[in-house]
C-alpha cells in the first residue's frame, strides 16, 4: 500500500515536471490548435511560411539575447540597434553624396548589408565594454545605448522612412529584396539565415568551450574567475554577438519591406526577452538553450499573427502577450525555485551549483609541478582554465 502510494505520488510529480520543462512546445501546439480551429487559413502553407518570416526576425533577437541572459545580463538595446542597422542600409543602398568631391557613391548590396550588420556588432562592443570594464549595470548601459542609437537613426533620416531600396540597375546597387523576398526550395530566405544563426550558436553553447566559459559565468561570476575564465571577455563578446543578431534582423526586415524606418524594432527588446523567458531560460543567468529560445519565438509569432488573423483588436494582442509573459515568468519561478541571495560578505551568489567551484589545491599541485608557470593559479581571469 505505502509502495504503490509512493509510485503514484512519483508519477505525479514527473508529469507535473514535464509540463512545467515542455511549456513553450505545449504552448505553441495550444495555439496551433485553437487557431486552426478558429481560422481555417491558419495551417495553410503560404499562410504558415508568412509567419515563420516574422517568427524568424523575433528569433534572431531572441537568439542574440539568450547569450547575454545566459551570463545573468540584459540587453534592452537590440530593438534600436535593428532600426539602426536597417536605416544605415537603406541610407548606403540610396547613395552616399560626398559634397566635397561632388560625387555619390552608390555601394553594392553585399557591402551595404556587411557595413549594416558590423555597426550592430560595434553597437554591441560598445555595451559589453561599458558592462565589463566599467562595470554599468547592463541595464542602464543597454537603456542608455537604446535612446543613443535610436536617436542618430532619427537624426540621420529626419525621423522619415528611407523608401524604394530596390536600387537602380545602372547604379549596381540592386538585389537588396533577395534577403526578404527570395526563397530557396520553398523555404524564404529570411527563415535559412535564422536556422543557421541558431545552429551555430547552439553548437558553440554545446561543444565549444566558449559556450562552458558562458555557462560558467552565468551560474556564478566569482567562482567562474576562480576556475580561470576570462569573464570580462565572455560578458563582451556575448554582447556583440547581440548586436549582430540584431543587426541582421533589421537588414532581413528592411528587405522585406523594401524601406528602411528609424521607428523600426520599436519594443522588439521586451518581445526577445520574452521569447527567451518563455523558452525556459533563467533571468539570473547560467540556464537555457537555443531550441527552448527558437521555441519561445514561435509562440510570441505564432500567438501575434494568429490573433490578427482572426480579427482581435491589437490592444487585446497586447494583453494576451503580457499574460503569456507573466505566466511563463510564473513557471521558470517553479522550474529554477527561488532566485539566488547575494552573500553580503563577500558579495557572490550562495548557490554555486551552476558553475564549477574552484579547486586551489589541484591548481597549486599543478603549478608546482610545471616549472615554467609564475604567480599564483587563477590569478589571470583572461586567461581559460588549464585542462591538461
């Protein structure tokens, strides 16, 4: 009897952890359901390829904001940075005056879309810096760079939108639509650049040892440097990496569309944090991953477009993706626990379980046996752990 009451109390509690760690894919199948039941184009293919190109422009922002939660950060910035990236390619693909040499250069599309995409990763430098080697909390160093990029794409378009990027063929700067529109084997461009972006970065999350090193300084800062990681090298480069995703976002969304706005990605930022709370990933840092974050973007996607589609006022989409928010942000609470304390004394997290904890005795055996080290293990964070 005690037995069979012990089985039955275990199975409850693995179904009850299945739900909780499968969230995001019983979300999106609720929603695939229910509205396909309401809307019968819902399941179409066209229909259904439509919303994986707006899925994909949510997901690359989401994908770029896994890494920065990943080391416990936040980047509010990536919103601005694809309307920034979007408006220096529209500004480049409409000619460039030089006034002094009264001439206008007209670039190609690939430099356009390059010089674009390497002002996002310089966009992103600029906050891991301020983050790492300043020591800005991420918040306010992203929210500042939010309003300072914002503000030069308004500047630089007179708050106009950039029209007609088609380009001119005399001109050889045509070919931009390629990223929005082309579609290779039925599949949109746009949808490919996404799956690359993800498996690349899901592969240097899992088989590299960057992605132990993001990990590592995502569960716990302190014991991380310990161990040898170069922390403040990880924290800026996860923030670039942001910046290019964002970036290219912007670029795949300004071909899309054929113009370029400097409002564009206006509250994108709150729908990549979103996309990755709800694939799973934890706020404070050290836990998630790249399919629960492609998932998270499905259900913003999936949920927004079908909800147009049925007709529901856009102030009501508003609401039902707070509520889908606020309920994931629920279920991480119950997933993760309770957030970790800060120990006063030494200023470091109390949970530790997340990253290896150091060991200063297998270091100092080590150091004492290899007589060309000097100083003390441990003692240069920038350099990686020695695993010999």
């Amino acid at each position: 009897m005690t037995s069979t009451a012990a089985g039955d109390t275990r199975k409850s509690f693995d179904l009850s952890k299945l739900l909780i760690e499968g969230r995001a894919f019983l979300a999106l199948a609720l929603i695939i359901v229910v509205f396909s039941l309401l809307s019968p184009n819902f399941l179409t293919v066209d229909n259904l390829l439509i919303m994986t190109s707006h899925v994909a422009i949510f997901a690359l922002l989401s994908l770029g904001m896994l890494l920065v939660v990943l080391t416990g950060g936040i980047d509010l910035s990536v919103g601005s940075t694809l309307g920034f990236s979007a408006v220096i390619a529209g500004f480049l693909l409409r000619g460039v005056p030089l006034d002094v040499f009264g001439v206008t250069l007209y670039p190609s599309v690939p430099v356009a879309v390059l010089l674009s995409v390497a002002l996002g990763g310089v966009i992103g430098a600029i906050n891991g810096v301020l983050v790492a080697r300043f020591h800005v909390a991420p918040f306010v160093a992203t929210l500042g760079m939010l309003y300072v990029v914002r503000g030069v794409a308004l500047l630089m378009t007179n708050g106009r939108t950039l029209n007609d990027l088609s380009g001119t063929e005399g001109l050889g700067n045509t070919g931009f639509e390629w990223l929005g529109f082309h579609r290779i084997l039925g599949v949109p461009s746009g949808v490919l650049i996404m799956a690359v972006v993800a498996l690349v970065i899901a592969v240097v999350l899992a088989r590299t040892t960057f992605g132990r090193w993001l990990y590592a300084t995502g569960g716990n800062q302190r014991a991380a440097e310990l161990s040898g990681v170069p922390v403040r090298r990880v924290t800026v480069w996860v923030y670039v990496v942001s910046g290019l995703c964002s970036a290219i976002a912007g670029v795949i969304l300004a071909s899309t569309l054929t113009s370029a706005s400097p409002t564009a990605g206006n509250t994108y930022e709150l729908t990549a944090i979103a996309g990755v709370v709800i694939g799973g990933a934890a706020l404070s840092g050290g836990r998630g991953n790249v399919r629960g974050t492609l998932l998270g973007a499905f259900v913003i996607g999936f949920l927004s477009d079908g909800l147009v589609l049925v007709g529901v006022s856009a102030y009501w989409q508003t609401v039902f993706v707070g509520a889908v928010i606020v309920v994931a942000v629920m279920l991480n609470s119950l997933q993760y626990g309770r957030p970790r304390r800060r120990s006063k004394a030494v200023g470091t997290t109390t949970d530790v379980a997340a990253a290896p904890a150091p060991e200063p005795a297998a270091d100092r055996t080590a150091h004492e046996a290899s007589p060309s080290d000097s100083g003390e293990p441990g003692s240069d964070p920038d350099s990686p752990p020695d695993r010999s």
